[in-house]
C-alpha cells in the first residue's frame, strides 16, 4: 500500500513544481530591449512611419541597407548602399533628397543593380534620401529612407 502513496506524494510534488516554475515565469516581464542603444528612437518613432530591421523606415517591400550613413574623419566614404524592391512587383524605383547635390551635404546616384553611390559633400549636416517605388500606374506602393550625416 505504501508504494501508490509514494507515487501520488511523487506525482503531486511534481506538479506544485511544476506550477511553481510557471507562475516564476508568468510574473513582470523585463524587456530585454531596454536601456540598449535605438530603443530611445523606437520610442521616438512619429506615429505611421513603420520601421523594419534596425530601426529603419520602409514600407510596402522596399528596404535600403544600411538605413544610415555616416561620413566622419575615419569613413569618409563613398559608400554604397542596397534598395530592394518588392518582389514579383513590376514598377519604378526613384530617389529623392534633401541633400543639395555636389556642393551641399552629399549626393547618392544610382550604380549597377540595386546598389546606390552615396558621397559626402563639403557641407557638414544631416539630410535625407527616400527610395519610392510606383506601380505601373503611377501610384507610390512602396519607400525606404536612407538617413545620412556629414562630420566632415
């Protein structure tokens, strides 16, 4: 008689262990994320921008890797920078920025494939350059942006 006591004792210590390790599980979560470097800009983020991988700004497939540019005196570039379009969709991709061209912060001009040239100008200062991708008729499916700084 006394071993289905001892299997009961067993099995009902098993599962006050059991429950344990769960309810230890089940109490506050800590974001792994916080205090880590770019959760202070996800925060920050303005509403209807969504971002992708690393904290950059894309939508409808279009994706620009690296999604920053940095030129200081240890990277003074070019650099070369990806645009992936949306796959199986037919359509134009154009740039656009704020950058001022060769006598302002940088210029970025198309290479071969999906690879853009980014270069830093004289000027130091931040800008901007966005991907968009249109579909056949002319209505925008799709954009990345691509941050760039000038330290130089």
């Amino acid at each position: 008689m006394n071993t289905p006591s001892i299997r009961t004792l067993v099995g009902a210590m098993s599962a006050i262990a059991a429950v344990a390790i769960i309810a230890g599980c089940s109490g506050s979560q800590v974001n792994p994320s916080a205090g880590q470097p770019g959760t202070a800009m996800q925060a920050h983020s303005p509403v209807g921008l969504p971002a992708v991988k690393n904290h950059c700004d894309a939508h409808g497939g279009v994706r620009v890797t690296p999604c920053t540019v940095t030129f200081d005196a240890s990277s003074a570039g070019p650099d070369t920078v990806v645009v992936r379009t949306p796959k199986a969709k037919k359509g134009t991709l154009a740039e656009q920025d704020t950058c001022g061209g060769s006598s302002g912060i940088a210029t970025v001009t198309q290479g071969s494939g999906n690879d853009w040239i980014v270069t830093a100008g004289p000027t130091a200062g931040t800008c901007t350059a966005e991907f968009d991708f249109t579909n056949h008729h002319g209505k925008q499916v799709g954009y990345a942006t691509l941050s760039i700084t000038n330290n130089l």
